[in-house]
C-alpha cells in the first residue's frame, strides 16, 4: 500500500515539474521527493528549491546542446567547403600534370612540377620547342655579326673562312627549323620524330656554340678583361655563367650590375648564392608578376626597380647586418630602403655564384621559368656599403668608378655554359 502511494507521489511531482515549464527537456528522468500525505504535492515540489535547482541544470543541458550542435553543424560546412576546394585543386592537377603522370611537391622557389626547358617535350609543345631553338640560332647569328666585325678589324682568312663555315651551318640549322615548323602546321609528324629532330639540332647548336666560344676566346687578347657582357636570350635551365670565386663570410655588402631586358613577366634572376644548407642565401630575382625582390637566408624585401623596357640600366643594392638596413639605387639615384631584412644575419662563405639561373640545390636545382632573359655586364661586390657618390659614378661610367673588391667583372673570372658572350659593352657608349 505505501509502495502504490510512493509510486503515484513521483508520478504526480514528475507531472507537476512537466507542467510548470513550457519547454520540452528532452529526454527526462523522474526524481521522488517525500511529502506528507495530506499535503499538496504540487506546491510542496515548487516550493522545494531542488526541483528549481534541477530545471536550471537542465537548461544549462540544452543550452550546451544546442551549442555543440551549431559547432558541428559549423564544422560539417567547413568540411564540405575544404572537400569541394581540394577536389578542385586535383582535378586541376591532373588537368595540368596529363595522364599518368605524378606532380612533385613545390614552395615559393619551386614553382612547379613544370619547368619550361627546351629538353622537356612532355611539358613543352613541339612548336615552342622549334620556337625557341630559333631564338638561339638568332643569338648565334648575332655572335657571328661581331666576328664579322672583329673580322674586319683584323683581317684573317682563317677567321673569315670559319665565320663562312659557321654562317652556313647556321643557315641549315634555319632551314631545319622552318621545315619542321611547316611539317606540324600541316599536321604531320609525331612524338619520335619531334624528339629526333630535336637531339639532331641540339647537337648541332652545342657543336655550334663550341666554335663560336672558341673564335671568341681568340679575341681575348685584343681587348681589356672587363668590356665584355653576358647575353641569355630566352628561358631555359641549362644557360647560364658561374663566377669562380666565392664569397667571404660578410657583414655588409653593395651589388652592382648593368642590366637590359624586355622579358615579361618578370626578367627571371640575374644572379644568385647559395651555400651547403641554404639555397637563399643571396638572391635577386624578379618572377612572375612579382617586384624584383632581394632575399638574404630565405627573408625578402621588395624593390622599386622597374627595368624590362629593353633599355640599359645601372642597379645597386647595399645591405648591412646590423639592423638588416637596405638601400636600392636604379641609375645612381636611391629609389628604396629599409631595414630588419636578415638582421645580424652575416652572409655566409664557401657558397656557388651564379648569374642568370635560380639555385634550388647548391650549383644547380635551375628551373626555367625564373631563369634570367636579357643582358647582363659589369657585375661587382663589396664588401661594405658603397656611399650614394660611388654608386652614381658607377652608374654614369665614371673613370672614378670602382670595381669590386670582393668580385670585380672580368672574363678570366667567369666560366660560360650553354650561353652567349658578346665582346662590346654597350651600356657606357650609349651614357658617353
């Protein structure tokens, strides 16, 4: 009988604890409060500051529930917009990279699986590749126009008889490509005989270039070490100089150099260092549709150069550690500084200098797409802070100028591969 009477008094409460909040809690659970039997159960559980107590802790509940709801709900969007974005990013990849074949990771200085070489046909079209192999034979009949004028100088029937050799074996050369190029706009040939045609021309070009060097290196005595520029006429990853000393370790530094482009976008890397553990370590590259940019152990600071107009210009940039302060000149006036670039950060020794490719392996590592295309000449490094008067008389070929004293531009100081040398420096003729 007490059981029954104990079993009908939480029913009775439960209902009363129900009734007296209009919300719906949910899943509920029945606690029992003793009350006198002839008492009023309803008003004796309002009374009671448990039942109080217990509505607050379950509106605290569903508070947090409904909380962790929104969250996952949340979440679940994030998720389902990260999934739509990442099958975005493969379906490109696979777009971009064809059937079949992987893609490499890559950071800020890899920029791809895909370099732009003229010995990858899996990446280059045949008709760009044709393409640019004319733009080399268009650079070595440029290097033969100053033989012809050397020739003229100097009269030699050696050398003319080899200017006419080499005059002819370029024409070839010419008459190669255009057949080619004919052949694909008719819609002939195939991946093999693009591919032989390609190893028979490059072959030809380097036996090319190994003549032309050597009628070139004749010349060498006829004429000071210093009037002399680099020329890379188009992107690959195979031209370039290597200066054949290195760095000291230094705590200050001015780079100077004439440089003529009109590549876009970007005119690639003029020069860059790079030492065991750091492929940063002193670079200058304009990539993309980037600034020219400056970087010292991996930080970058951006420059105010703008130099792909197809005309000469004189840059310098000097750097000290302390503070990381930098200054840039264009034309031997200042057009940017600042500071906290690779503060207290010396540069460091032993390293590869290379002018016109980007390292991303000590020596090596080049890609094509950040490579330098256009003119380069009069490359030198100090050790210290050049003040604003020297840099002007360097950029106004002054006979005050200095040259380096940690690099100083001469030909004995410079090893060529793949690439094109020309004897006269333009620049200070054009200034004087």
């Amino acid at each position: 009988m007490l059981a029954g009477r104990a079993a009908r008094t939480c029913a009775l409460l439960a209902l009363c604890l129900l009734g007296s909040g209009a919300q719906d809690f949910g899943p509920t659970r029945f606690i029992c409060t003793s009350v006198p039997v002839d008492a009023d159960m309803c008003a004796a559980s309002v009374a009671a500051g448990g039942a109080e107590e217990l509505r607050s802790n379950v509106l605290q509940l569903r508070e947090t529930v409904l909380q962790q709801k929104e969250t996952i709900l949340s979440q679940k969007e994030t998720i389902r917009e990260l999934t739509t974005k990442l099958g975005r990013c493969e379906s490109q990849s696979t777009l971009d990279s064809g059937p079949g074949e992987a893609r490499a990771g890559g950071g800020r200085k890899q920029p791809g699986s895909g370099k732009n070489t003229m010995g990858d046909l899996s990446r280059t079209p045949a008709a760009e590749t044709l393409s640019q192999l004319g733009q080399t034979l268009q650079s070595l009949k440029t290097r033969l126009e100053n033989l012809e004028q050397y020739s003229r100088l100097n009269s030699s029937s050696q050398t003319n008889s080899l200017k006419d050799l080499l005059q002819s074996k370029i024409d070839d050369l010419e008459r190669q490509v255009l057949s080619r190029v004919n052949t694909l706009e008719e819609g002939k040939g195939g991946p093999k005989n693009d591919t032989e045609e390609r190893v028979k021309i490059e072959s030809a070009l380097t036996s090319l270039h190994q003549r032309i060097s050597e009628l070139e290196k004749g010349q060498k005595d006829n004429r000071p070490g210093d009037k002399f520029q680099l020329t890379f006429p188009l992107r690959t990853n195979y031209m370039y100089a290597k200066v054949k000393k290195s760095l000291p370790e230094m705590y200050a530094f001015t780079v100077c150099m004439w440089l003529k482009s009109s590549a876009a976008p970007g005119v690639g890397t003029p020069f860059s260092y790079a030492v065991p553990g750091q492929a940063n370590e002193l670079v200058l590259i304009e990539w993309g549709n980037n600034p020219m940019e400056i970087l010292i152990n991996d930080k970058v600071a951006k420059l105010p150069f703008v130099i792909n107009d197809g005309k000469w210009h004189h840059i310098c940039v000097t750097w000290t550690t302390r503070d990381g302060v930098w200054e840039a000149y264009q034309d031997g006036t200042q057009g940017g500084n600042g500071e906290n670039l690779a503060p207290y950060h010396p540069i460091k020794p032993q390293g590869v200098l290379v002018l016109g490719q980007e390292q991303d392996t000590l020596g090596g590592g080049f890609d094509a797409t950040q490579a330098f295309v256009g003119e380069l000449a009069h490359f030198n490094i100090w050790d210290r802070k050049l003040t604003p008067g020297e840099v002007y008389n360097l950029a106004t070929c002054s006979t005050k100028a200095l040259s380096g004293n940690v690099i100083a531009w001469a030909e004995s100081h410079i090893e060529i591969y793949g690439g094109a040398t020309k004897w006269t420096f333009e620049a200070c003729r054009q200034i004087n």
